[in-house]
C-alpha cells in the first residue's frame, strides 16, 4: 500500500509564506505526477499545481507567480512553496500522486493539511 503524508499548514497573515511537504511511501515503483488540489468553505475541490517526474510543472492561474510546486524524486516528496498569500488562499490542500505499481498507475490522496489566511 501507499501513503502520502502532508504536512506544514497553518495560520498565517495575508501576504505571508507557507511551505508545504507531502512525502509518498509504500510500495512505489514510480511515481509519474505529484500534485496539489485544494478545497475552500463551500467549495468544490480545485487543482493549485501539478509537477511530472520530468519536471514539467502546470499552475492554476489563480496561484501563478505566488507559489511555485517542486519535487525531491529521491525522496518522493513533493513540496509547494507559498508566497503573498490571500485570505482566498484558505482550503484544505490535498496531496496527490499518480504511482506506478506493477505497471498500473494509480491515484493517491493524502489527508489533507488546512491553511488559513487571516489577519
């Protein structure tokens, strides 16, 4: 089995930073893309980022120039770096990975870390 493990949300003031890490374990043979989705109050869930193993990287246009997405692939863990954050930045983020088992690709989920936005 896989688990992705996020971690370092939190509180912090509009225009501040946040980095968060999510590191995948288990039986992995590869993992093709790693991502990051977020879910706000009353909201439907929404792709922030998304980074293949070739370092090809995708960002929603509500996130260009503030965050960047990047990966470790030695260490399985991908990492979004947050900058100039806007109380609309408020969610849930969820960590997800396509991983190559057996030659199937499958999708994970990690559990989630909440980040609030607010003065």
């Amino acid at each position: 089995q896989v688990q992705l493990v996020e971690s370092g949300g939190g509180l912090v003031q509009p225009g501040g930073s946040l980095r968060l890490s999510c590191a995948a374990s288990g039986t992995i043979f590869s993992i093709n893309s790693m991502g990051w989705y977020r879910q706000g109050p009353g909201k439907q869930r929404e792709l922030v980022a998304t980074a293949t193993s070739g370092g090809r990287t995708n960002y929603a246009d509500s996130v260009k120039g503030r965050f960047t997405i990047s990966r470790d692939n030695a260490k399985n863990t991908v990492y979004l770096q947050m900058n100039s954050l806007k109380p609309e930045d408020t969610a849930v983020y969820y960590c997800k990975a396509a991983i190559n088992q057996w030659g199937t690709l499958y999708d994970y989920w990690g559990q989630g870390t909440q980040v609030t936005v607010s003065s």
